[in-house]
C-alpha cells in the first residue's frame, strides 16, 4: 500500500486492475472497520489517548479479560452522552475511574473510556488445581499476550484480587517454561496494577469468565505462540472486538 501510495505522489499512474493494490486496500479497510485502526480524519483532532485498562479474573474453570481505552473526553470532536444503558456497569467504570484519578496519573477533567476486546478460555485440568492467585496472575498474563496489540501506555492491571499487586516473589518456581515469554512482555508492558471491589467491574469479568467455561472441552488455556511450536491455544478461546461507539464518560 504504501508502495503505491508513494507512487501516486509521484505522478505515476496506478492502474485499477492491479490486484495487489485491491488486496491491500481490503485489508486496510477490514481493520479500520475493525477498529484496529482508527480512521484518518484530516484536520480534525483525534480524542488523545490516555493509556489502557486491563481488567482480568480467574476463576476455577476459566479466564477472562477485558481492555478498555482511556481517553481525555475533552479531546473528543463529537460530545455524546453516553451510550451504556446499563446502570451497574457505568457505576462500576465510574468508580475505577475515581480510583485511577486519585492516583494523579490522570490529569484530565473529563476521563472516558470505550471498551476494545474481550479475551479469554477455559484452563486446563492441571491449571484448574492450581490455587486462586496462580489463576488470577496466569489470566493477566494471557490477557496481555492475547490483547498486545490494543495496549497503550499506560496499561493498568485491575483485580479485585489483593494479592496479583504485590510481588511475584515465587514466579520463577510457579511460572516456567512456556510461560516465560509471557512473563517478559508482562514486565515490559503493565505500568500500574489496581485493586477495586468484586461486585464493581471485575463482577462483569467474572461473569464472561463464567460465559468462557461453558464452551466444552478444550486442550489448553495456554496461548499459542508462532515461535514456539509447544505452546498450545484454547480450542475455546475466543476474542471480541467491541464497538467503540460504546463508550462511558465520567
């Protein structure tokens, strides 16, 4: 695409028939519906992203985890009210929103946020005997791996579980082999790690988590990763991309 892009400004012709140029187009146009790319909007300004919301749960059978953006309300062109009709969720992201701007990394007045992805799967049999905390800390980390893409800078992890914000003391003795790359861009990439109550957002996570167990069986809840042929996916995992109309302002 930008081969051609490059020779149109040129003043070079670029016929019409050409099926490369066809096939880069779609792609650009299949992530931009997407939302994997934000549509380019010349002289108007974009809303200015705030970082990401990691919001995770581990439950016996399953994981789940949820990515939501943050963004300055007031840098938005077009102020709508918003559209979550669901009075328990809009209470719960008001009440982590307090939490995030009480911790002075938010300066704006007008935080917002709009859901982005849901990941998550069922664990496996071993996985599944392992303690609450085990599970809790093994769903950010596939969270994070699964939802790479769609984290910004700041990424901050919210649990309703204590103990995945302190230090992974045991890490190396509970998490190795295959999950060390996870751990690696788990290090390089969550800034900040959030303890809220359970009946605010993660009760939503929980929820989804519960949704995700319910899918049958499966061969693992580890992701899979091209370099490493031995790490296996989820037969049940599944990733949502959500509406980014969708979003709550505080």
């Amino acid at each position: 695409m930008c081969s051609y892009i490059k020779s149109t400004q040129n003043g070079i012709v670029v016929s019409d028939t050409d099926e490369r140029l066809h096939e880069a187009f779609e792609r650009l146009c299949e992530h931009i519906i997407a939302g994997r790319l934000p549509v380019l909007r010349f002289g108007i300004p974009g809303p200015r992203s705030l970082g990401t919301i990691v919001c995770t749960d581990g439950n016996k059978d399953s994981w789940c985890g949820i990515v939501l953006r943050v963004y300055d309300a007031d840098t938005e062109g077009n102020q709508k009210d918003s559209a979550i009709d669901d009075e328990h969720l809009s209470n719960a992201v008001t009440e982590l929103l307090m939490v995030l701007k009480s911790s002075g990394r938010y300066k704006a007045t007008n935080l917002s946020i709009e859901p982005l992805r849901i990941v998550g799967g069922r664990f496996t049999a071993t996985e599944s005997t392992s303690s609450s905390t085990w599970r809790e800390r093994a769903a950010q980390l596939m969270t994070v791996h699964e939802a790479q893409g769609y984290l910004t800078s700041p990424v901050t992890i919210v649990s309703d579980n204590m103990n995945v914000g302190r230090r992974w003391g045991d890490i190396q003795d509970v998490f190795g082999g295959k999950w060390l790359p996870l751990i690696d861009l788990y290090n390089r990439t969550v800034t900040d790690m959030v303890w809220v109550r359970r009946d605010g957002l993660p009760a939503f996570t929980d929820a989804l988590a519960r949704v995700f167990a319910g899918r049958g069986e499966c061969e693992g809840a580890t992701p899979k990763d091209s370099k490493n042929p031995e790490m296996r996916i989820d037969s049940g995992n599944i990733e949502v991309e959500l509406n980014a109309e969708s979003a709550i302002r505080v």
